[in-house]
C-alpha cells in the first residue's frame, strides 16, 4: 500500500480536503498510531497498528491525524483539547485513542497479605523481604 497515496484518498473521500505533504511509516512508534508534525505538515503512521488491528483500525487513525492537520491549517484548534477537534473528529468517525497492542498491555503482579489476605496488584515486582502489608503489617506473598 503506498500510504501518501492512501492518506490523500482518505482526506478527499472522509474531509473533502486535499493533503498535500509526506505521509511516511515510523517503526519506531511504540504507543501511537501516528503524529501530526505543525512545523512541516507531514504525518508519521505506526505500522504495527495496521498489521495487528487491519485497514479499518488504521483508517480512523490516519482520520484522527488528518482532524489535526485540517484544523492546523485553517487555523482552528488542533490539540486534543480544542473542541474544534474533538467535534470534527466525531463527525469523521476517527478514534480518540490508540487501541492497545499486545506488546502494551502490562502483566501485573500480586501479593497477598498471609494476615488479612488483601490482594495487592503491582507493575512491578515487590521484595517481600522488605515490604510488608500496609493495612496489618503483615507478611506478603507472592500470588502467581
């Protein structure tokens, strides 16, 4: 898929606009589906997002990019903020978020308190020798 081409398809058919700067793929995005850049108007895309969620997924993506380059140049709200994107971008059917990758989503670590048995949920990992519960004071163990 040639994506400037896709991208300029995308905002004639959903804004009826022309985009007329680079559209390029940036591996390199972890958590994004893409960015708008206001000082030369291109847009970066995350191809994972395309491999993972499909055509569909992507296109409210690049929807969502393409509210901030639109409003950008006509001088309008573009930040996430603005209610001038936030309007423009219901009325195109873009997403507000990224969905979440596989590679995203965060394991979590419990513990359980061998007094009063409170569940504890951590990103990280807690050294029971050192921690204790902080309701009862009592000793933690590692749940899983």
């Amino acid at each position: 898929m040639n994506l400037v081409d896709y991208v300029k398809s995308v905002s004639q058919e959903d804004f009826g606009k022309p985009f007329r700067h680079q559209a390029v793929w940036n591996n390199r995005l972890k958590s994004t589906g893409g960015r708008f850049f206001p000082h030369d108007g291109h847009l970066d895309f995350n191809p994972k997002i395309y491999e993972e969620f499909g055509l569909a997924t992507f296109r409210k993506i690049v929807r969502h990019e393409l509210c901030h380059y639109h409003l950008y140049y006509e001088k309008k709200g573009y930040k996430h903020k603005d209610a001038d994107f936030k309007n423009l971008l219901k009325r195109v059917d873009g997403l507000r978020y990224t969905p979440k990758s596989q590679q995203q989503k965060v394991n979590y670590f419990q513990y359980v308190c061998q007094k009063c048995g409170l569940v504890y949920e951590r990103k990280r990992r807690v050294d029971t020798g050192k921690f204790a519960c902080g309701k009862c004071r009592g000793k933690l163990e590692q749940k899983r």
